[in-house]
C-alpha cells in the first residue's frame, strides 16, 4: 500500500478521530473525518492506517497513548498514513441487516474509540451471516449463436428457400424441468424444518442425486428432495420430520450441528443455535451481549467499553463521560480543551461570561464560579 506522511498546521483542533491500538489488538486508524477541518483539508481519508505519529512508530501504542501523542503536538503535527486501497465514504449509507447479509454472506463489526482523559471504544454491532442461495443443479445452456452483425439470411445459403411463400416451418420447443425456487437467505444456524408435499404433475430434480422425483417429495433450503434421501451428513439420520441447520451446504440435525458447529456464548457458555452476537472476539447470544448498567440488549445500536464491560450509549455518558463545563456537551478526541476553575472547557467555551471573549491563554479572573476578562473583573451582574 502507499505511504506517505501528511503535516497538519497548528495549533488544534485537528478534525480526525482514530480508532484502534494495541489495546484494542488492531492497528490505528481515521476513523473519522470532520468535513472542512484542516484533516479534510489535507490527504487523509477515512480508512488510512497510522504508521507513525510525529515520527514515532505506533505500533506498540496503545490508543490513549496515541491520543496523547497527538495532543502533545508542539506546533504542527506530522503523521505518516498508509493509504487505505479504497477510501470509505465518508457518510456511510444506512444498511439493512438481512440486505447486507444476502449482499455479502457475512457480517463486520467494527470498533472506533475516541477520549480526552479516558479511553472510550465504539463497536458498530450488527447481526446477519448468511451465504446466498446455491446456484441451481440444472440450467439451460443455448447453442453458440452467430455474432449478432451476421443475420441469418448472410450466413445461410438456403434461408430464401427455407422462408419462402407457401413453405411451412416447424417450430420445436425444448422441454425444461421446473427449477426450484431460490432459497432465502437465512441466518447460519438457523433451525430449519423440510415442508412434505404430495406426488404431482411437477417433476423436480432432487437436491442429492440430481434426480427427477417421481411421487412426494421434499422441500427445503429451495431446493427438492427425495425424502429417503435427505439425510443428516454426519450421522445419516433422516431430516423428512426431524429440524435441520445447514451448515457448509450440507445438512445436519439438531444434535450434531450442535456438537459439531455451534460456538459457545461468552457469557452463558452454552452453544448458540441461531442468530449470533460477533463481539469483542468472541460470539454471544443476542440476549446475553447487554448493557452492564441497564442490562438491555445492545441489538443494533453502538456500546463502549469502561474497565472491561460494554455499556449503552445513554448510561456510559452518565456514568463516564468527560463534559464541557461551558455548553455541557462531551470532549471528544481532537477537541482542544482547558482545565480551569475545577472543570474542563472547550477552548471555544471558555470564555468572559459578560462579554464573550476568549480567554484562553490570557489572565482571567472569577465570580460565582464563571471566567471573567480583566476588564469585567468587578462587574456586579454576572
């Protein structure tokens, strides 16, 4: 991948947040870019790895470590990027679940973080792994055809004599057996049940010996089945009454899917059938992966990490967050701010209460608690 090192004028802030670390077991990265901030302004894109911050190699970084890097930043702040292959949007479009998983055949989750004087981690949780419908056993594959320039009457001599007044032609059309209908995708693991139906008119190939099916047969996956023959893989029990989970695209019962496939939830510890929770390197039931102060779900919503648990959006701001005292609002990573009078501000927030003037770097005074320039030092009415 290219590299290349991109110096961002001073002082902050920068207008890009990074997620990642070593903390975190991956490498730094943009993970976000405020549009019209010096960082848009220059050639990072969202997605680019950090190589080195100041000249400082960050691989053994942790990310507050390289958050604190970045503050310390004396003047200009130099960073060596190694361009992502294709940068993100920038506003990613919302995506359906079921969508992304019939689109892709897996699901990402993704984790960001960003802190002032603690390390905050956003995890992106969505659910959905699911391969698309195999390609059907049977097809129709047409005779190769002349290139489209030549028409008939070019390349056939006899084509006048065929199509001549008073000449009868004879039309043949080939008999194609009824195709299945596409199989749905379906979360891995789901617990699936074969639909029975009686012998008919239709004459299906069977999904394991390719087939025709002459009397009942079996449905499931969309595809049709003997009922003999639609059988668990490993311990050859039959599946014609009996729920199945596809697995590899072959089907097993209940029992051995189980013993053989399932991955075991982090925090019950007993296996998964069904929709499955991707977090944190390790898989949950959606039931069990919860808010540790709530204790809802997260479902499809972000959660951050506080001293090892996940908590909701909402409680970690109450319980953790580091806000402004001036407009009340969060100091995220890339936010300049002063600590003064006991509280932590916004450079932009600290201000003379009566005349609005910024007063960083300057000498201020203070009355019931607010900043206050030289000037309106003894004002009455603050």
């Amino acid at each position: 991948m290219e590299r290349c090192v991109v110096t961002l004028n001073g002082p902050g802030p920068w207008g890009f947040r990074l997620q990642g670390g070593k903390d975190f077991n991956m490498p730094l990265t943009i993970s976000r870019i405020t549009p019209g901030s010096k960082a848009a302004q220059s050639q990072m894109n969202q997605g680019d790895l950090v190589v080195a911050i100041d000249g400082v190699n960050t691989d053994s970084m942790t990310h507050l470590e390289a958050q604190n890097k970045i503050k310390s930043a004396s003047y200009n702040l130099s960073l060596t990027l190694q361009k992502a292959v294709s940068p993100p949007c920038s506003c990613p479009p919302r995506l359906d679940c079921s969508l992304l998983a019939a689109l892709l055949g897996a699901g990402r989750y993704l984790g960001t973080s960003y802190s002032c004087k603690k390390t905050l981690k956003y995890f992106l949780v969505s659910f959905g792994i699911l391969k698309t419908a195999p390609a059907p056993v049977h097809s129709y594959t047409p005779a190769n055809a002349e290139p489209a320039s030549r028409p008939p009457w070019v390349t056939d001599d006899s084509f006048s004599q065929k199509f001549a007044p008073g000449k009868t032609t004879t039309t043949v059309t080939k008999n194609i057996l009824p195709r299945g209908a596409p199989a749905p995708a379906i979360a891995r693991g789901t617990i699936q049940r074969a639909e029975r139906f009686p012998a008919s008119s239709r004459t299906p190939l069977c999904g394991h010996c390719n087939s025709i099916i002459r009397g009942p047969f079996l449905v499931a996956m969309g595809r049709s089945w003997h009922p003999e023959e639609f059988n668990c893989a490993y311990c050859k029990t039959s599946l014609a009454d009996m729920c199945f989970v596809e697995e590899q695209n072959s089907v097993y019962c209940e029992r051995c899917y189980e013993q053989f496939f399932a991955p075991t939830c982090a925090r019950c510890h007993t296996k998964i059938m069904g929709e499955v929770m991707h977090a944190l390197r390790q898989t949950w039931h959606t039931s069990c992966f919860v808010c540790a102060a709530c204790k809802k779900p997260f479902g499809n919503s972000l959660f951050h990490m506080e001293d090892g648990e996940p908590y909701c959006e909402k409680d970690y701001i109450a319980l953790f967050s580091t806000k402004c005292h001036g407009c009340d609002f969060p100091v995220e990573a890339g936010d300049k701010f002063i600590e003064a009078l006991g509280h932590t501000w916004h450079d932009t927030c600290f201000i003379c209460a009566v005349c609005h003037v910024n007063l960083e770097g300057q000498p201020f005074y203070s009355k019931k608690d607010k900043p206050l320039c030289k000037k309106h030092a003894h004002a009455i009415n603050v």
